[in-house]
C-alpha cells in the first residue's frame, strides 16, 4: 500500500522485521468445524474409548486415533475427609519383605459385622508368618537406632543385614536379639559411626560373648557371600562393571574415629578434639600403644589432649564416657607419655597445645 506524505514530510524507516516473530506460533483463530453442518461455534464430541473426534449433530469423524492429553487416573485426596487416597495406584513392592506384596484386603470400616467377618477370615487365611517375623525384627532395629540417633543409613544397613542372615541356614536357631545387635553393631562400622561391644551389650542387654559370636557368623557369611557373586557372571556395560557391592572384612575400631564422640559427650571443644584426633592418627603409625584396645588408646590421646590443650579431665571423668577403667587410662597414657616426642608435632603446637602443660606420669 502507497504511503501518502503531506509536504514537508519523511517517510517512516522501514521497520525489519524481529527474528523472534518470525518464529512459529500456533493460530488459535483456526477452528476445526463440520465440513457438512458448517455449524459455528463447532459442536463436537470426543469419544475416548475409540479415540474418535466426531460431530455430534450428523456423527462424521473429523479425527481419528487421537492422544488424550489428560491425567491417566483420577485422584480423590482433597476430596477425602478420612486423609485416605482412594487412587488404584499401590506403593511399591519393598525390597525388605518376601513376596510379591500384591495382596488385596478386604476392609471392613463402617460394612456392619459381616465385613468385619470377612476382614479377620482374609486375615487368617492370607497371614504370613516370615513377614511378620521381619516386621518385628525392623521395628526393634529402628528403635535401636533411634535410641543412638543413628542416621538412616545406618538402620537401613541393618535391615538388609538382617534380612539376608534370616535367609540363611546358618543362623537358624539363633537368639533373634543377638542376631539384631550384631546387625546393627556392623551397620555401625559400615557407615563409619563406630560402636564398642560394651555399648551395644549395655543397649541390646544381650551379653558381649553372644555380640562377639554373631558378628563372627556375619562377617563369615557376608566374605562367603561375596565370593558367590564373584564367581556369578557381574552386570556389565560395554565391558565395564556397572555396580559392584564387594563386601570387605571390617577390622577393629580406630581409635581416632572414636575421640570427636567421647569428646563432645565431655563437653569439649572440637580445637581439643581435633588435637586428640591428630594424636590417635599419630599414635596408630608409630605403633605406640600397639596390642591395646581402641577404648583404651582413644581415652588416653583425649586425656593427653586435654592437657595439652589446658583443658584437662580427670581419667574417672574420662573414664564414664569410655567405659575403660582409670588405672587403664593411666598407663596408656605413661606410654604415651613415653614417646611424647614422636606424637607431638609441629602441627600439633600450631593449633595452641604447649607440651609442658603434660604431667608426669
């Protein structure tokens, strides 16, 4: 179209067009109407079942095989007084449980007694004594663990320890409260957040001699375990091992894995503990205090600590939180005190500790 200029007038700059209206959109003045009836607005129907989109005045197919766009199920949770979702969707199967875990049960809620009839028959007859069993089993662990404020992590290692050992011929007729404590006790050392037989026996009150011998019987089957997966053919990926859950043997206790604990249960500070943790560390390389018990030799570095640190505790202080006696403590720590100056390093001094504040023995 010409454009029509008064005198004295410039013509506008032509205006190029933007790239990004140039891009494509969807013209929602297009509507799909009956090429017979013409009607306007179109009056159409869709049927589901066949996935026709039809006319619903003369019946012609204006599509066919069309794709539902909407939700596959319904949900009824907001609308549900009771907080039941009455969706057909079920949790998923729980890998902790045998079974396929697809069962139906009949509830009876307000169905009158003949429901309720129904309900304890299903029961009786669907009831499985193995999952019952577990379900004790995993509640008695999370108990546990929740009394030590364990992480998750920790309970579900349990659980799954648990469940392959009750599997097992080799722990048949076995205390059930020993085979717990022994689970959680090497759960404890698989997460790194170690626990000593005295206080797993103090917490499962099953005795030490019975902790020792169940955890002997895990580690046995979980080695011999691990060899039968080794010698099964591995999941592989273009020649690459994808998931590999080697089990390996877990050794004693170390020494500075306990100290940031026993510390923070004597109210010291975390300068102090990381002192005591740099002279477990130390003391495990030069092998002062080879032979003796992790409890011992963590009670010693933090006793050591504290006075190096100007905060000292006494060993019968030292001595409730490590369950070792205080003469224990005191001899430790003379052997410590023997190779003071392989333990006390310059990076020791550096964070504030002064070796003449150490005691004489």
């Amino acid at each position: 179209m010409a454009q029509v200029l008064s005198p004295g007038a410039l013509p506008d700059p032509i205006r190029e067009p933007d790239p990004k209206e140039e891009e494509w959109r969807e013209n929602l003045n297009v509507k799909m109407i009956c090429r017979d009836c013409k009607e306007d607005p179109p009056n159409l129907f869709e049927d589901h079942s066949s996935g026709d989109l039809m006319c619903d005045n003369c019946g012609l197919v204006l599509q066919q095989r069309s794709i539902d766009m909407s939700s596959e199920w319904r949900t009824f949770s907001n609308d549900d007084q009771g907080g039941d979702d009455p969706s057909r969707v079920g949790d998923g199967p729980n890998a902790l449980l045998n079974g396929a875990q697809l069962n139906t049960s009949i509830a009876f809620g307000d169905g009158g007694m003949r429901s309720k009839e129904l309900h304890r028959a299903q029961n009786k007859a669907n009831i499985d004594k193995g999952n019952k069993g577990l379900l004790q089993a995993y509640k008695q662990i999370g108990a546990l663990c929740d009394g030590w404020q364990l992480p998750m992590s920790v309970a579900d290692t349990a659980k799954h320890l648990y469940k392959d050992a009750d599997e097992s011929r080799i722990f048949k007729g076995k205390s059930q409260e020993a085979l717990i404590a022994g689970c959680v006790f090497l759960a404890c050392r698989r997460n790194n957040v170690p626990r000593s037989f005295r206080e797993v026996m103090e917490l499962t009150k099953v005795s030490k001699k019975e902790i020792g011998r169940t955890f002997k019987l895990l580690e046995t089957f979980l080695m011999s375990k691990d060899k039968e997966a080794k010698s099964q053919t591995s999941m592989v990926a273009g020649g690459t091992v994808v998931y590999n859950e080697a089990y390996k043997g877990t050794s004693t206790s170390d020494p500075s894995e306990l100290c940031n604990r026993y510390c923070s249960m004597l109210n010291m500070d975390q300068r102090t503990s990381n002192v005591a943790i740099a002279l477990a560390q130390r003391m495990t390389s030069t092998g002062a205090l080879a032979g003796r018990s992790p409890l011992s030799s963590a009670a010693a570095c933090i006793y050591m600590a504290g006075q190096l640190m100007n905060q000292g505790k006494t060993p019968k202080e030292i001595m409730q939180v490590a369950r070792v006696s205080d003469s224990t403590i005191r001899h430790a720590y003379k052997l410590l005190y023997n190779e003071k100056d392989k333990l006390i390093t310059e990076e020791i001094i550096s964070r504030g500790a002064d070796p003449e504040r150490l005691p004489k023995p």
